[in-house]
C-alpha cells in the first residue's frame, strides 16, 4: 500500500474523529484521551478539514450585513403644574431626581 492510498483511507477516519468530538461537548484533549490519538495530529486534521470548507480565492464584496433596529417609542413628555403658574416641561427618566428636588422647592 502506497503512502497516498494510507492518506486516502485515513481522510474519513479523521473527518468522523471531528465530527464526533464537535458533537460530544468534550474538550479536543478529553476526546483524544478517550479515544487514544495524538492531540497534535487531531489538530492538524481539524483545521485541515474546518478550513477546506472555506473558499481558497475568496474575495469579499464590500458589503456587510445590517440589520435595521426597530424605531424608538417616543413619548409625550411629562409635566408638572403648580397652582402659582409655574410648569415643568419634559420631566423623563433621566431628569426625575432633578425634577423632583424642583417640585419640593417650588411647592
């Protein structure tokens, strides 16, 4: 048996070790301890075989993906008035200590 054949009949040997370790949750080096390979070589295989499905002469378009966020609720602005005529306009949750301290000294 030649060298090239060995490599051949090992390919789906190696791919299965892959897939099975991507499916069993295990960390690569419980999994190559489980089932007696050599890490180094499981490493190699697994980038071999993860990277074959990526286009060699890939050239990107220029173009990424976006995706549109829904438009923000706006609401009516809360306000505050006082029997002496005095309103506070646009009170929010980011105002409303500076609002409330307002209001105690106004009313």
């Amino acid at each position: 048996m030649t060298a090239t054949s060995n490599l051949k009949q090992e390919a789906p040997l190696w791919r299965e070790h892959v897939t099975q370790w991507r499916d069993s949750g295990l960390t690569q080096a419980a999994y190559c301890r489980d089932h007696d390979l050599c890490p180094h070589n499981f490493s190699y295989h697994k980038r071999k075989y993860s990277t074959a499905l990526v286009p060699i002469n890939h050239k990107p378009s220029g173009f990424v993906s976006v995706q549109r966020l829904p438009e923000p609720q706006h609401h009516d602005p809360l306000s505050l008035h006082f029997t002496n005529g005095v309103r506070l306009i646009g009170i929010t949750a980011s105002n409303v200590s500076v609002v409330k301290q307002l209001a105690e000294l106004l009313s």
